[in-house]
C-alpha cells in the first residue's frame, strides 16, 4: 500500500557517461554542470531523474542549453580525487555533490568552481561550509540532518517495532567522517531507551560478512546502518545478509526500505536533489555560493516495509503504520 506514492528504483549503465559536445545556439548559452557521486549509477538512477526533472522546470533542458558530465566511483572512495579532478579539466560552471566524501574530493579539486551539496551532514562540523547562514568559500547547497536527535529517533522506531528489543548492532563505516558523531549520538540515545549497542564496522562489501559474523556472535536482535555512501551503494548484499541472519534493518533513506529493510526514517533525497536547481539556478544567475545559505530539511518520512516483516514473523504495530508515510506490502 502506497501513502504517497511508491517509486520503483530503476536501473540503468553502471559507470561515468558524460553527454556528447552540444552545438551552441546562436546568442545562447549552454552550461554545464559536474555531477559527482561515490556510488554507482544504478544505485541512484532515480536522484539522477530528479535532478534532471528539476532542471526543466527552471527551462534548463538537458542536451540543449545544459550539459551533465556525470561521474561514479562505484562505491570506491578512493577514485573521488580522480573524477573531481576530471570535472575541473573539463571546466564546469558547477559540481553537483552528493554526500560529503563528494563534497570534500571536489573542494581538493577547486577553491573556485562552485559547489552545490544535496544531501550533507554536518557540513560546519564537517569543515564544507564555515556556517550554514554564510558558508564563506565555494561551496553552498543542502544538509540532509537538523543535529544529533534524528539519530535517536531511529532507535525509538526500531522499539516501537519490536517492543521486546534489547539488543543492537550499528553498521557504520568510519571513513565516513561524519559518521563519528552519529555513532556518539545513537549511543546516547541507546542508554536513555535501555538497549545495548554492538558496533560493527564495514569499509566496504568485502567487510560485510566478517561484520555479521560479529553481530552473530554478539546476540545481536536488531540492526541500524549508519547511512554514507559507500554502504549505500552496497545495501542489498547488506539487506540479503541481514535477512540471512533474521535481523530487522532500519537506516536513514527510504531507498534502504524500498530494498526490503523493515524501515528507514530520514529526509527524501529525491526532494533534496530537485531543491537543489534553486542554488543551481542562482549561481548560473550570478550569485556567489559564499552568500547562499545551507538549506536544512523539515520534513522526515517513515517508510515501513511489510513485505520484510512477513518474511521474519513480525507484526508491525498499527499505530506505527498509522504514523508512515508509505506502507510497502
């Protein structure tokens, strides 16, 4: 069942496909715009359409009077510095971002060439903007976090669901710098709702099986991953593990969900890559992203994956349903 409505993740090419050459119209201009991201193409084909959707309509019409050079390191951070590099030789009006570590490879790249963030965390924190009122340098765009307490709340949805819940392993991968913070806030959240944590960690895909061999051993009865890129792109090798292991999953992203994690709780990052046309308009318009202000998220939605809680015997409360914003049966 369907509150809203129910996206389907479409795939597409796996790796860096940049648009060809564009005839320039007579007196018309045609921009063009980097776009750098840590995970595969087919993992965020459906952030892709929302970005290009946005574009249009502002009269920005992809192949005319815009070009998208996309890169994707397919889940390997290590090929960031590489690709942020390859957008600056190209000479780019603008970098399109997506998490941080994109963030960070594209500001080793240039001091110059605008920035736009769609889904940050921390950006001040993180050292991406000097503050979200003036961020000061090149680099500007959205947050996808409000502090620490969003944390927790995932915490609380997961014992809202599972009432006798005393035990939890947190996937995280501590490259992901932001992800430190997160970890310290989960942990206070924990002792206030009475639950035992059992951190994990994971670089990478070939990290996953040693990792839920710990969580195995460790009695663990739940699991939440820590939300960042590089687990992203690998989050249905994670889901069939868990699912393996008889752990309910929850993370940050409704795409964790619509993979068969029982829930996800966090902003909709297709919102944020549509909002982010507004920066990309302004600067294309003359505006400095130094004096464009970070946007920070209002709205979080619940997503609940019936399908997944058949599959392990459980019965999700009502009262939790009542409160999703998408049901997936």
């Amino acid at each position: 069942m369907r509150r809203r409505e129910f996206l389907v993740l479409i795939g597409s090419a796996a790796i860096a496909c940049p648009l060809p050459a564009i005839a320039q119209q007579p007196g018309g201009r045609v921009y063009k715009i980097g776009y750098l991201q840590i995970a595969a193409r087919e993992q965020t084909t459906h952030l892709i359409k929302a970005l290009e959707d946005g574009l249009r309509t502002l009269g920005y019409r992809v192949g005319e009077n815009v070009v998208i050079e996309y890169r994707f390191a397919n889940g390997d951070m290590q090929k960031l510095p590489a690709l942020a590099a390859d957008l600056v030789r190209l000479g780019v009006d603008i970098i399109v971002t997506g998490n941080n570590a994109n963030t960070v490879a594209a500001m080793k790249a240039t001091a110059t060439i605008p920035i736009v963030m769609t889904v940050s965390v921390d950006p001040v924190g993180a050292g991406l903007v000097a503050n979200l009122a003036h961020p000061g340098g090149n680099v500007t765009g959205l947050t996808q976090d409000t502090g620490d307490e969003i944390n927790g709340k995932r915490l609380e949805l997961l014992k809202d669901a599972l009432p006798s819940l005393s035990r939890v392993a947190i996937l995280w991968n501590p490259d992901f710098a932001a992800n430190l913070g997160r970890l310290n806030a989960t942990k206070q959240a924990a002792r206030a709702l009475g639950l035992t944590l059992v951190t994990v960690e994971a670089r990478g895909p070939e990290a996953l099986e040693p990792a839920f061999a710990i969580m195995k051993n460790e009695r663990a009865e739940a699991l939440l991953v820590l939300g960042e890129p590089v687990l992203f792109n690998f989050r249905d090798q994670i889901l069939t593990m868990a699912l393996r292991s008889r752990l309910p999953a929850i993370s940050t992203a409704r795409e964790y969900a619509q993979s068969g994690f029982l829930l996800s709780y966090g902003v909709d990052f297709r919102d944020l890559f549509r909002r982010s046309v507004i920066f990309i308009d302004k600067i294309f318009k003359g505006a400095k992203a130094a004096e464009l202000p970070v946007e920070q998220p209002t709205k979080f939605e619940l997503v609940i994956n019936l399908k997944t809680a058949k599959a392990l015997g459980l019965e999700v409360p009502w009262f939790l349903q009542q409160r999703a914003d998408e049901v997936i049966e």
